[in-house]
C-alpha cells in the first residue's frame, strides 16, 4: 500500500506535467499563428506604404513640372510687361483714336489680364501641390521604414515562437511517455494490493450532508458532490471518469466559472485563504509540487478524484496530504 500511495503521488504529479506541458504547446501553437498572422499583415502595410510612396512621388514630381513650365510662361509675361507692352486702361486711352478701337482695345487688356492671373493662380497651386506631395512622400517614406521594421521583427518572433511550439512538442511527448511509465507502475502495485485494500480504495468515504451555500461556489461543489463514486483515470474531465485537476474545472465549468486544467495554474486563481478559513468549494492544494487538488466541502471534509484505482470520494481535508495553499475561486 505504501509503495502504491508513492508511486500514485509520483503519477498525479507527471499527470500534470504532461498537462501543463500539453496547454504550454496549445498556447505556443496559437501564439505562433497569431505572429505569422501579425508578421503577414506587417509586410502587406509595408508593401502598401511602399506603393503610397511611389504615388506621392509620382504627383510630386508631376507638380513639380507644371509649376515650373507655368512659372516660364509667368516669367516671359512679367518681362514682357517690363518691356512697356503690358495693355492696360490708361494705354488704351492714348492709343485709341475711336471708342470702338477704345473697347477693343480694353477688351484684349482684361483678356491679358484674366490670363496673366489665372495662370499665376495656376502656377502657385502646382507649386503647393508638388510641395504638399514631398511632405506626404517623406511621410510615406517614415512609414516604409516603420512597417517594414515591423514586418522583420514579426516575422523573427513567429519564427522564434514556431521553434517554441516545436520543442514544446517534444516535451509534451517526452512527459507522456514518462507518465505511461508510472501508471503502468500504479497499475502492477495496485494489482499486489490486499482485496480489503482494494475495497477501501473503492469507497466513496464518510457521508456527509453538508449546508451548501448559494451561488458559484455552491454549484460547483454540488456537482462535483454528484460524481461521488466516478473513477479517476488520467486526464479525465468526465463525465464518466476524471483526474483531480479534471473535476475542480469541470465542477466549476458547470457552475459558470471558468478556470484552468491544471493543478499549478489552479494554485495562482482567485484569492489565498487560511486553513482556519476554509469554507465550501475552495480550492484546496497539496504538496510542495502541487501535484493534486480538492474542493472543501465545510472546514472538515474535502471532496477529491484521488488517483488511479480510486473513485471520486469524500475526505477528511488534512488526511488527503499537507496543504500547500488555499485559493477561493468563487464567493
């Protein structure tokens, strides 16, 4: 019995390695994806400021050219006005021998004038233009360089996370022949055990009859209070068999509470209560690896999927081991 209890201890503590290193390779998985998702995105931004760059320079550069032929053709009409033969009102008057030549004559002048403005108008707007199309070039320019930085070190980090999920692939494989090995350990000893050790492994413990409070915490332990007499069997989370980490999620799944597989990560959850504090449906962990876990049912008994070769039972809280930490999920 004692060799069994050891090797079980030895088995509950590889189960949840092997679960902590399965969720690690899911997590790793999903974090790998999500940066060679990211990465793929931060090259298209890069592709796409590449692009915008073009056509900044591309109107840059087409401003650029207007203004500079309208600003010829500006600069041939100021010299021509310097030479004297700039038409306005005043020359009209001495010129003109007849108010029909008069007309005429201030007609061609406000014609000359229109399109002596117009395309210095012209010309200043393309000036701006080829101007505002720099400042949005360079600013395509910054934005090059930020995307594609970007993309690189998206790209370096979904790589490095793929490696990740690839060794995490073969820790999860590693532990789970290890833990083969010890159930087939558990197995052989439990098979030398004394019939009347078999029959008390088998029991469901002390009847209790319990004040189950209300809410969360309350339905939790009602249901896990209702899988007295399941099997245990590694990596279970029902609704026929479950491991000890198994039932405390699914109990807390079934009240609406979602918390985590395994034992190491259930011993972080909600808030640190004192033995002397313990009441229904706390979390109760165990050991100095934290290789097993309970769910209180008052401050004297605890329900439990011990290990293999036992059932879902009832125990007293301080038999099942020495507590390592309380945690309380729930109010």
């Amino acid at each position: 019995m004692t060799k069994y209890l050891e090797l079980s201890q030895a088995a509950a503590t590889a189960n949840q390695d092997v679960l902590a290193a399965q969720q690690n390779l899911v997590d790793k998985r999903a974090a790998a994806e999500k940066a060679t998702t990211d990465a793929a995105a931060s090259k298209r931004a890069a592709d796409d400021a590449v692009v915008a760059e073009g056509r900044a320079k591309t109107l840059q550069q087409e401003s650029k050219a207007l203004a500079t032929t309208l600003q010829d053709e500006v600069d041939h009409l100021v010299e021509i006005s310097f030479k004297g033969l700039r038409l306005n009102g005043l020359a009209a008057v001495f010129s003109s021998e007849s108010p029909e030549e008069y007309l005429d004559a201030a007609m061609i002048m406000d014609v000359y004038a229109e399109r002596h403005g117009a395309m210095v108008a012209t010309a200043q707007r393309a000036a701006d233009d080829a101007s505002a199309a720099q400042k949005k070039a360079e600013e395509a320019r910054t934005q090059v360089e930020a995307t594609s930085k970007k993309a690189e070190e998206d790209r370096v980090n979904a790589q490095k996370l793929a490696d990740e999920a690839t060794a995490a692939v073969v820790l999860a494989d590693e532990r789970r022949v290890g833990l083969d090995g010890k159930v087939n350990e558990v197995r052989q000893a439990l098979g030398a055990l004394a019939p009347a050790d078999l029959a008390r492994l088998s029991g469901t413990g002390p009847s209790v009859n319990p004040n189950i409070p209300a809410g969360a915490a309350g339905d939790a332990l009602r249901f896990a209070l209702g899988e007295l007499g399941k099997p245990y069997v590694w990596g279970a989370v029902g609704p026929d068999t479950y491991d000890c980490s198994g039932l405390m999620q699914t109990a807390y799944r079934k009240a609406g509470v979602t918390i985590p597989r395994v034992t190491y990560t259930q011993a972080l959850i909600g808030t640190a209560v004192p033995r002397d504090q313990v009441r229904a449906g706390d979390l109760i962990l165990y050991r100095a690896d934290l290789g097993h876990v309970a769910m209180a049912i008052d401050g004297t008994y605890a329900v439990h999927a011990p290990t293999s070769g036992e059932t879902v039972k009832v125990s007293p809280i301080d038999a099942i081991g020495p507590v390592a930490t309380i945690r309380r999920v729930a109010g």
